[in-house]
C-alpha cells in the first residue's frame, strides 16, 4: 500500500475514521476524536478518577494506549479503505506527571512507507488554561490488507 499516492480524506471517510476510532477498549476510556487530516489525529481524553493512578496522576497506562491508538489513526488515514494498521513497536517518554482535567493527544506520520508507517504522538494536559507537555511517544505501525487477517488475529 503506497501511502503518500492517496486522495484527500473525503467527508466520508472522514466519518468512518470518527466513529471507528472509538470502539472497544478506546471508548471504554473514553477517548473522543477533535481533528482529521491526512497523516494527522488528534484526541481528547476528560479525565475521570478511574484515569488516575494512586498518587492522583493520570495513568501511564492511558497516555501510553491513547499516544498509541491515536498513532494508529493518523497512519489510518493514510491507507486505502480496505486496509488496517497493526501497531508493531513502540516507545514512550514521560516528562513529567501528568495532572489536569484534559488529556490532548495530537499524532502525525513521519515516516509513510509502503507497509511500515512511524507516527508521533505528543500528550498534553490542561490544568487550567496552559497547556504542558508530558509525553511524547514514537509507534510504528504495519499497514496490511484486512483480507489478509485471519479469525483469530481479527478476534485477538
């Protein structure tokens, strides 16, 4: 799949990327989308109590799926409909403890090869008006046709 020879995301597609984003485990946290372009996603997150680890930080855990999932989309915009992204590695830096009612993710491709794509994910928090920076993540990703997905790989 050759990501950089697409179209532009038609209102559509644009849709389908909206509401498939959140499915699952990611509307369980309660991840919503605000932005979609080609190449770019971008997420919020309202912090509830469950976000938050036992010292009143928002979990690791959460940056690090929300840095990953909202990756995964911004690769997703970037593939022909019948194709899916499968996160293959990724890397997480914490700067500093992440405290605020909003969590705002904001990933772009770097790197849009054929199968192998790199996407970086930037999470900032809202205390009040200004925002912080508190982690940065780069995920690779595989883009591969949906029809080469077996049962259990679709299931598991």
């Amino acid at each position: 799949m050759i990501a950089n020879m697409l179209p532009k995301i038609d209102k559509n597609r644009r849709a389908f990327l909206r509401s498939d984003f959140v499915q699952g485990f990611p509307a369980y946290c309660g991840f919503t989308v605000d932005h979609i372009s080609a190449g770019r996603f971008e997420t919020t997150l309202t912090v509830r109590s469950e976000h938050l680890q036992q010292d009143g930080f928002i979990h690791a855990g959460v940056i690090a799926t929300m840095a990953d999932h909202t990756a995964g989309y911004a690769a997703y915009t970037l593939i022909p409909e019948t194709g899916r992204i499968l996160s293959i590695e990724f890397k997480i830096n914490f700067f500093k403890p992440a405290v605020g009612s909003r969590l705002e993710c904001r990933s772009k491709v770097v790197s849009p090869g054929k199968t192998i794509l790199v996407a970086e994910s930037n999470l900032y928090t809202r205390p009040e008006i200004e925002e912080k920076h508190v982690a940065r993540a780069t995920v690779t990703l595989m883009a591969v046709d949906a029809g080469q997905l077996t049962r259990s790989e679709k299931s598991g």
